[in-house]
C-alpha cells in the first residue's frame, strides 16, 4: 500500500527513490545551488548561464555602424543619442561608415575590420545585420544591437531570415539584441535618485514608458532591456543578469512571448534564490492551447494556464495591466521585508474604511482584529462611538492636530501588524495636508510598510506631490486595487522567498531503473493498450488494481476466481481511448456466469465497432473513494507538464485542475491540490472520511519522476480515475492511457 509513512513524505519518496537505484547528490540541501553544468536526467541544464552584460550597459569603446551626420537622415538622429550616451558611461565612440571621413566631428572608420581598437559594443544601424556578423566576429566585437525590422514579426518569410540571423549569430560569438529593438537600453536615466531600482525588461519598447515614467515620482530605474525578437539574447538572460546586480530591488517585464520556457524557469530561479522579485505582464492569456490530445489530461489546461503556473512555481509575480506593473513592482523594489502580515485600513471615514477592508480581505490579505488594550488606547483619542478594531476609523477631526500623530503610532507598535494602509478618498485641506506629513513622519521612524491610496483625479495637491510623492518610505498609490494587489505581492513574494527551496537543486540527474523496466514497455509512436499502461505505472511504484489479460470466457472465469469476486470487466486494445462511451466496461460482476455474459458481449462490441484487442482484463472492484485525474502532457513552451484534478465524470463537467511543470517537489505538489475548487472533496464531506491525501501527493511525484525520465518518449500519460482511498489506506489507478511519442 502507497502512503503508509505519512507525514514525511519527501523524505520517504527520496528513500524510496535511492532504493530504485539512484543515489541522492551530496550536498543537494537548502540554499545550495545546482552546480555549473549540472544536466537533468532528461540531460537538460539546471543553472541559469548568467551573460556578462556589464560591458553591454557600460562599454569602454562603441562603434555605430552606419553613422551618419546629415540633417533630415534617420540615423542622424540615432547617432546624436548613442554619442550622447556614450558620453554619459565614459566610452569612446567609433563611427563607421564607408563613404565618410568624420560624423559629428569623430574620425569614421570605413568599416568594422577598419576599426581602430577592439570594441565592447556595436550598433547597427542597417537595413539587414546578416553580413557583419563575420565582420563583428573577426573584429572581436563583444556584443551587438540590431534595429532593423523585417524578420519574425512579418510571417513566415521573415521567421526564416531571423533564424539565418540566429545561426550566424551562434557561430560568431557575438552577443546580440535584437533584431527589431530600439534605443530604450541607451535612454537617460536619472542620477538624482536614491534606494533600490527597478530593471526593466519590455519586448515591445513603448509598453516601457509608464514605467520610465516612474523617475518623475522618485522611483529609481537602473537598466532597460528592449529585448526585440530575441534573435539571441532574450528576457531570461536579462533576469538573470538583474538578479545579481547591486542595487536592483525589483525586475519587472513586459512579456509578448516567451522564447524558451526551461531557460526562463532558470532564470526565474536564479531570480527567488537572490531573492530580487521578478514581476510580469505576459500578454495572451485568453489563447487557448490547440490541443489534439486523446487524454483528459490533455484538454484540461491551455497554454497560458501553464504559463501562470510556472510563474507562480518560481516567484514570477504576474500582473494585468502597466499601472499594476508600475506600482507592484515600485513597492517590491523599494518596500523592506515585512515584519508582520497583519494589514490595517486606516481612514477618516466609516465608509471608505468599510470598502477598503471588504476588498482586501477578498484579495486574501489578513486583517486582524486589534486587541482590546489596542482598541482602548486609540480610544483615547478616537470617540468611543467609533470602530477601531480594524478597519480604524477616526472620524476625521484627529487627524487635525496633534492626536492624529498619536493615532498612527499606536496602529504602527502593534506587533501583529505589518503593514497600514491609508486611504484617502480625496484632499480636504488642511486635514488632508497634515495626515499625509504624519504618515510621512512615521513612516521613517517605523520598520513597517506604509501605504497610502490618493483618490484624488487631479493629483496636483501639494499633499500628494510634494509631501506623499517625496517620501521614499511611504508607497503611495491612486487606486484600491493596484494598492491591495501591490500589498499582497510584496507579503507573498517574502513568505515564498523566506523558504524557497530549488526544484532544480533536487532534480533527478541519473535515470532509476524504473525508466529501464519503463522503456522496454514504450511503443513509439503508438497508444498502449490499458493492460500494458498499467504495466508502466507499476514500474514507477504507482499501485494498480489486481487484474489478468485473458482471451476467452473460460479464462476469464478463472481470472475472476483468483482476483476475487466482484470484478470489473474492461476491453483492453491499443485503439482505445474511452471505453465507456462504447460500453467496453463492466462493473460488478459476482458470478461465474455474469462474467462468461460479459467476455462474450465485451468482444462483440468490439467486433462491431472494429476494434482490435489484444484481450480482456478481469480486474479487482477497488472500494470508493474520491476518483481524480494524474497525467502528463507536452507543452510547446516548457515540455512535459503534470496536472492532477477531480477526475472521471468530474473531468468533462468541471475541469477542475491544476498543473506544473517539472521538477518540483512535495510542497507545490500539495500546493496543487489548494488551487483545486473540489478540494473540499478530499478532506471529506457529508460525513464522508478524509482520503489519502499523502498518497495522492506521491502518485504526483511519481508520475512527475516518469515525466523526467521518459521525457520525449511520453507524449501523454491520463490516469483516470486515480481512486483516492481513505487516509492510510492509498491510492489506485484504474484506469491509464499512455500515447507513446
């Protein structure tokens, strides 16, 4: 029986792995990074390469390539910037150009091999960067940028000129962006500002203003990554270059696409180990994953379900719009760790107090009552008509002199509250005025988060430019929404960070004998038969119900003496997705004779529908439990995916799952089973007894180490129904399809 030594199953499954054949790495513990050039089992990398992309954002020498100084010329333009940029970094520009003596008063060689010393960067400003990568190659040249449109982005035609770009581009060693990019990465930035920065990463330019716009309310910007069409250099390559980067509190990213699934999950990793917050806007979430798949399993998540997932399995904080990316990743990068997740609302008004309170407490943040003690000291300056257990509402008239001061300090020593939000609805002179200097003055003598909410549509008022927006320590918003959804990511990505634990660091790197036994029952390009299946599952320990194959009545009546009565009765062929649906399946047969009835009936309906088999399995009748759903299927992105939901019937009426993406361990497997919206079903219901849910989660990671293993060979795994027993008692599959690759 699966489960029996509940409570430390990791451990357990490690144990029982290792007696499989495979020993566990040395040093594999928390807080250890996988070692450069570890593979995978399925020979995939587990460490982020980390680009040194210093020489990139501050080069000693740069050559623009095609440089030009002649009014009214599109470069002419270009150049201006890339000299004043270069100025700004001290590095020392190289104009070439095969026609021109000097640009802007700077000798122009004539061309790339012409150039005067080995140079960090080259800008190309050309209609096609296909014939100078050799040139760049020869010359050494460390890193390049492509402007030039007319590739992927245009259809087929252009796909396959941006590839020729790519493989040259791999052959030369030259590091590129783009092509397709713009000159954000050589914007000016502010030097006036203090604190930790935002890196940005956009793949489309224009989607990056708001957020550069944010040096204009003193939110500091480090680094911009206009990543283009990702001929070579892409998005991950950026996070993981931010994430070591002094001074980056946060990296946010507009995302259109993603290149690589793996080597984004490695960069996200490389990401939460730094503990620097990645958020995201990924656009595409109505696509839907164009799925032929024969499975359940395959038909229950879209690709941008599996996006999000792999997101949240890495920290990757995912946003809607730009203003949730604006303030959601300035409050990230700039807010301390927080002490405590207790949020209290804190308003002048009953009502907006009221609202407030309702909207972050259905966003899932934690609003404590505050103690009696608490609530009798703010009633010393509060009257004691008033709430003040949480939300706090003062009425108004404190926040006008001296007890205002008083009020926010007393919320603020309260040891189980993290984090006070404030809103404030609209300015109310001089009211408004001297709450926002007391929350500002608080706000720097406290280790807690501040936040305020400034209704207000004019958003000229003193109060808020001056005093709220030249606070580096009070998180100012103007909306409810982007206010809780920036609190409730800052709280999350700390409680996620504090204990995050690789996946990477614990994925298998040698196969088990489970995959040897595995690959002498694969198929390829084949669907097994449920027999067979079932021969798979048991090869990874997975348990399965007592069963024969058998090719006439009178075996299968001594199949169903020996399995033991009452039995199920299952066609078992090749061909053979649903069974049901064409009554290939009895249940509850308690006799001899019943079964003779149903071996002759299941082969004429087979004969009929002319489906070939390879016999008739006489399986156990496993007791009821909860049916659920385990399989694998591939995604165009990331590879082999696990998903677990409610399973048989519940499958096609609910579509209740969730899904991950391998590694991963015990506590995202169980994380899985939170997101379910049957999950109440495995905790018991209507006096129904709690299941096994121990055992599930080890089905889950069973079936994630066959998802490792057999990696392109398993093109989908359905487990339909897994029969989750009651606590300590396991789990069944029985039922499986497997479609060999």
């Amino acid at each position: 029986m699966l489960g029996s030594t509940h409570g430390t199953l990791t451990t357990d499954f490690r144990a029982r792995v290792v007696a499989c054949g495979e020993q566990p790495r040395p040093g594999a513990v928390h807080g250890t990074a996988a070692a450069e050039g570890d593979l995978d089992v399925s020979g995939r990398p587990l460490h982020a390469p980390v680009p040194d992309l210093d020489r990139f954002f501050r080069p000693e020498s740069l050559a623009v390539v095609g440089a030009s100084d002649a009014e009214g010329r599109p470069n002419t333009g270009i150049t201006r910037q890339l000299i004043a940029w270069a100025e700004r970094v001290g590095a020392r520009v190289h104009p070439v150009h095969p026609t021109r003596a000097s640009v802007f008063g700077l000798p122009c060689s004539a061309s790339v091999a012409d150039l005067p010393e080995q140079v960090d960067l080259a800008v190309l400003l050309v209609g096609d960067p296909l014939p100078l990568i050799d040139e760049l190659a020869e010359a050494k040249v460390k890193f390049a940028v492509a402007f030039a449109s007319g590739f992927a982005e245009t259809g087929e035609d252009g796909a396959a000129a941006q590839e020729r770009l790519a493989a040259a581009v791999r052959r030369s060693g030259v590091r590129l962006l783009g092509p397709n990019t713009n000159l954000n990465a050589f914007e000016r930035f502010r030097d006036d500002l203090e604190g930790p920065a935002i890196a940005l990463i956009t793949q489309s330019g224009h989607q990056g203003r708001p957020l550069f716009a944010l040096q204009e309310l003193g939110v500091r910007l480090s680094h911009w990554a206009p990543t283009g069409n990702e001929a070579d250099l892409e998005a991950a390559d950026f996070i993981s270059y931010f994430a070591e980067r002094p001074g980056v509190g946060a990296v946010a990213c507009y995302l259109e696409g993603l290149k690589d699934g793996r080597s984004f999950l490695l960069a996200a990793d490389r990401a939460a180990r730094a503990r620097v917050p990645v958020v995201a806007v990924k656009v595409g979430r109505t696509e839907t994953g164009a799925r032929t798949a024969a499975s359940h399993t395959g038909k229950l998540t879209g690709a941008d379900q599996v996006v999000d997932a792999a997101m949240r399995q890495y920290g990757v904080i995912r946003v809607d719009g730009l203003d949730e990316l604006q303030d959601t990743s300035a409050l990230l990068a700039r807010a301390r760790p927080p002490v405590a997740d207790g949020v209290v609302v804190y308003s002048i008004s009953g009502g907006t107090g009221a609202h407030f309170a309702d909207l972050a407490t259905a966003a899932g943040l934690t609003l404590p009552t505050l103690c009696a003690a608490k609530q009798a000291e703010l009633h010393e300056w509060i009257p004691p008509y008033l709430n003040v257990a949480n939300p706090v509402d003062n009425g108004g008239h404190p926040v006008g002199d001296w007890r205002g001061r008083k009020i926010i300090d007393a919320i603020l020593a309260d040891p189980a509250v993290g984090v006070l939000i404030c809103p404030i609805t609209g300015p109310f002179p001089p009211m408004s005025d001297r709450l926002a200097r007391d929350l500002v003055e608080a706000a720097e003598h406290t280790d807690k988060l501040v936040c305020v909410v400034w209704g207000s549509p004019v958003g000229t008022e003193a109060a808020y430019r001056e005093t709220l927006l030249g606070s580096s320590r009070v998180a100012t918003f103007r909306t409810f929404a982007n206010c809780i959804g920036a609190v409730r990511a800052h709280l999350a990505h700390h409680r996620f960070t504090s204990s995050y634990r690789s996946p990477f660091d614990e994925a298998p790197r040698v196969p088990s004998p489970s995959f040897r036994k595995a690959q002498a029952l694969m198929r390829p390009g084949r669907q097994l038969s449920e027999h067979a299946a079932k021969q798979l599952l048991r090869a990874y320990g997975i348990r399965v119900p007592r069963e024969q194959l058998v090719t006439s009545a009178a075996a299968a009546v001594r199949a169903a003496g020996q399995v033991g009565y009452p039995v199920v009765m299952k066609a078992s062929g090749t061909r053979l997705a649903h069974k049901t649906e064409l009554g290939l399946v009895k249940v509850g047969l308690t006799s001899a004779s019943q079964v003779r009835d149903a071996y002759r009936e299941l082969t004429d309906i087979a004969r009929y529908e002319g489906v070939e088999l390879d016999g008739v399995l006489v399986c156990q009748m496993v007791a009821r439990g909860v049916e659920m759903v385990v399989g694998v299927t591939h995604d165009a992105l990331f590879g082999p995916t696990v998903t677990v939901g409610l399973g048989g019937v519940l499958v096609e009426v609910l579509g209740d799952a969730a899904v991950r993406v391998p590694p991963f361990g015990e506590e995202q497997a169980r994380d899985m089973l939170g997101e379910l919206r049957g999950r109440a079903l495995l905790e018991g219901v209507r006096g129904g007894p709690p299941v096994d849910v121990d055992a599930l989660v080890e089905v889950v990671l069973r079936v994630q180490r066959m998802a490792l293993e057999l990696g392109g060979e398993l093109a989908e795994l359905d487990i339909n129904p897994l029969m989750v027993l009651p606590r300590g008692q396991g789990a069944v599959a029985l039922d499986a399809l497997v479609v060999c690759s």
